[in-house]
C-alpha cells in the first residue's frame, strides 16, 4: 500500500475521530445525549456547561436557546464511540508489527509514523484526557497537560456530587423531621377528633334526656286524662245501671203510682240519656332525632324504577325517577314480573346487604305507598301480601282527616300534618326497617328487626287511583346529590 494510500487511510480515521468527539471536551463521547436541536454532547460535559452559564439554557455548539434542560441518551452514537477507540488500539498494533517485519523503506515508516501520530497521538491522549490537538507541542507537555486537565474535570465533578449530596442530605433531614412533625399533627387532629365527638355525644345525650322527659310529661298529662276520662264514664255507666234498674222495676209493677215514678225519674235521668260516651284522644310529639338526616343521607342509594314491573295504568318518567296513575291502560305485555291489578312498580334495584336510604316526594297527595318489599313479592291479583313479604308506609288523607299505616301487621296513627316526603332506610344485616318525615327531621316508624335470611329486597311504590281527580300528582325519588 502506497504512502498515499496510507494517508487516504489517515484521513478516513481522523474524519470518523471528529464524528465520534464531543464538541466540548473533544475526547470520544462517554454517555453521550442529544439535544433538541440534535447536537451531541458527553452528559456530564453538557451538565457542567449549563452549570456554568446562566438561563436561558442554549446549545453550547450552535447557542440555540432551548426550551428545558430537555435531551435524550444516545446509546447508539455511544457504541461508535466504543468502536472508534478500538480501531485506534487495533491501527496503532498494525503498524507497529509492519515496522518489525521490514515491510516498507525507513522514508515510508517514517512517513507512516508521522500519519499515525497525526492522527492516534491526539486520540491516545484523549482517552485519558480534555485537551484540544496541537501540532508542534512536546508530547510529554501534552501528557502532563492532560493529566492536569483531566484532575480539574475529576475535581469538579467531585465537588457536584458533594453538592448533590449535601442538597440530598438537606432534604433527607427535613424529611425526618416532617416524619416527626407528621406524627405531632396527625395525633392533635386525633384530639381534636375524640374531643369533637365527645362534644356531640354529650350534645346527643342531652337531646336524648329532653325528648325522653318530653315524652313522660306527656304521658303523664295522657295518662291523667284516661284517668279522669274512666272516673267520668264509670259514674256514667253507674247512674245508667241505677236507670236500667228503675225502668225494670216499673216493668214488674202495673200500678199507676209507678209509672208516675217512672215518669219522674225519665225527668231526672234526662241529662243522662243526652249524653255520648267518647273516647279520649291522647298524643304524641314527633320523634325528632337530632342530626338524623346528615348521619343517613351517608347511605344515599340511587334508586330508579322499574318498567318491567309497572302496572299498565303507571306513566314513568324518562329518567324513571317518578310515576304517576294514568286515565288509561297502556298496551303493555303481561309479563310474570308486572303487577296486573294493584297501581305498583318496583325500584330497580335489588338489596342482598349494606345500608342503603332514599327520599320519595309525595306532595300532596290524598293516598300514596312507598316501602320494601321481598322480590318474590307476589305480582298478581290485589290480595293482602303475607307476613313479612312488604313492608310499607300508607299514607291517606279523607276530609281534613289525615293518618298514616304501616303494614305488616297493618296499624295506624293520626297525624297533625300530612307528610310530604318520606326517607326509607334499610339496614339489611341488622334486619331494620324505617320511614322518617324528612321536613321535621323525625321518626315515623321502625319495624322491630327481621332476619331476611339471605333475600332479595326490592323499593316499591304506589301513587294509588286518582280519587275522583284529588289524587293525580305523581310520586317521585328524590336526588339526594345536593343539599335539598
């Protein structure tokens, strides 16, 4: 191979050098990245250099000023690097074994030596330091330089790792303290807590006494007017008996003189006859519970109807959130799930455990229905559901009369005012069933506790038959997602 040749080959190696070096420490890239703008650099050399200029942050090659310390590794230019300085190595063997073997003349190894220094003496240092290429510099000063060079860039990523490490330590400090301070603050909330709480039991407690002294007062009062009501009626009935008597008497005896005794004591016995035994009428206050609708409202259930179970006269709602009695039948299959002669529907939703509580508007209409019920619940015909299979609230209005029945077994009690919306609250694992007047936060009735033995229970409601026209407004579930 000609000299020629060889410096072809040179040139060729030194290109491939200046592909393979980083523009900054002009050594082969170690752990090279590329910017945005697609300059490579060493990632330590960028590092260093945005740590010694201030922002913006720019690309020490093209100064493009960029949008982050934002850059991507580039293994791949890393691997050429690798390769780069093992062709170095390999070239630097080759031509040290042609000189053994006399290949070539003394004028072509020389000219050979100086192509291989030119183009590997730069290389060779650079594996082991930063400095920049000069031709006519003594080697042993380019040695030492570099070794200087290399010391200083040693040091100052020496002094970035302690300063890494003091900021980490800062931090891990603070951590420890916050850990600390973390552990103050989350036992204060937890005084904070228990002594809240206590305040509201000791507030519920005293709620307690007032309604149960309330509620004996009351009794009292109801039970001095049963009282004072028997004493009346037993000397009614008493003064009664003496008169049956005496017309018995009078009976057995013909004379004229006892008729006029019996005329004398019809005349006395007068006020008697006009008098109508009544029954007393006794009451209750309501059963207020103080923070009852906040404490259920927390096991708010959706609740939508039913098609497949509504009686064909029943209009639902599109959101299947109301329903109301319709004037005619709608042309509806009579599938086994529809009620076919009581105005029913049932929600949705089938209950198998948890506590769940839903709110039903019922305005003011004059009769209405709303409760639980099994999902065996019988569909068909209008006869009275058995023992346990429903358990419902009535409500019914006739004249200025208005009462509300639980069923089952079916009892009533008069009320003041009608109600206009209903909470029902079931507790399936506890077996508890309630109805509460949602506008006076109070209980209407709870159902001593069943066992449900593993069954499906389902919402019902019943808007019941318009009543000459009084009783057309639907019946609707409540969205308890606001505060109303």
């Amino acid at each position: 191979m000609s000299t020629a040749e060889k410096m072809s080959t040179a040139d060729l190696m030194e290109n491939l050098r200046e592909e393979l070096t980083c523009f900054i420490c002009l050594d082969y890239f170690n752990s090279p990245v590329t910017t945005e703008c697609g300059h490579s650099f060493c990632l330590m050399c960028l590092l260093k250099s945005w740590e010694e200029h201030n922002t913006p942050l720019s690309c020490p090659e093209c100064w493009r000023t960029l949008d982050g310390p934002h850059f991507q590794p580039n293994e791949r230019l890393g691997r050429l690097a690798s390769i780069g300085r093992q062709l170095r190595s390999q070239a630097s063997q080759n031509e040290d074994e042609q000189g053994n073997f006399g290949r070539v003349g003394a004028a072509a190894a020389a000219a050979v030596a100086a192509a291989t220094t030119k183009v590997f003496s730069d290389d060779e240092q650079s594996t082991n330091s930063f400095s920049i290429p000069c031709h006519g510099i003594n080697r042993v000063y380019l040695s030492s330089e570099a070794e200087e060079q290399h010391k200083e860039k040693l040091h100052e990523i020496l002094n970035l790792l302690r300063k890494k490490r003091k900021e980490a330590q800062v931090i891990l400090t603070h951590e420890k303290e916050r850990v600390i301070l973390c552990k103050e603050e989350t036992e204060t909330c937890k005084q904070v807590v228990v002594s809240e709480y206590m305040k509201m039991q000791q507030f519920l407690r005293e709620e307690e006494q007032l309604q149960l002294q309330l509620l004996e007062k009351e009794e009292r009062e109801n039970v001095k007017k049963l009282r004072d009501s028997e004493i009346q009626l037993t000397q009614q009935i008493r003064s009664l008996s003496k008169m049956i008597g005496q017309i018995e008497s009078a009976f057995q005896n013909s004379t004229i003189e006892s008729f006029e005794e019996v005329r004398i004591a019809l005349e006395r016995s007068e006020s008697l006859l006009l008098q109508c035994p009544e029954a007393t009428t006794t009451e209750l206050s309501l059963c207020r519970v103080t923070g009852m609708r906040e404490m259920l409202r927390k096991f708010s259930s959706e609740i939508t109807l039913d098609p497949a179970t509504a009686n064909a006269y029943l209009i639902l709602s599109e959101d299947l959130k109301s329903v109301r009695y319709g004037t005619t039948r709608q042309q509806l299959p009579d599938n086994p799930e529809r009620f076919d002669q009581s105005a029913t529907v049932l929600g949705a939703q089938i209950f198998s455990t948890g506590r769940h509580y839903w709110e039903v508007e019922v305005g003011n209409k004059t009769e209405w229905e709303v409760g639980i019920c099994k999902d065996s619940v019988s569909r068909k015909g209008n006869l009275p559901k058995p023992p346990g299979d429903l358990f419902s609230l009535i409500g019914l209005k006739i004249g200025d009369d208005y009462s509300l029945w639980v069923s089952s077994p079916l009892k009533g009690q008069h009320v003041k005012e009608p109600v206009h919306r209903v909470g029902v609250f079931l507790d399936y694992e506890r077996g508890h069933i309630a109805f509460y007047n949602v506008t006076d936060e109070s209980l209407i009735y709870s159902f001593p506790p069943v066992s449900f033995q593993n069954l499906g229970l389902r919402p019902i409601f019943s808007p019941c038959l318009p009543n000459e026209g009084t009783n057309t407004d639907p019946l609707t579930i409540c969205s308890l997602n606001s505060h109303a």
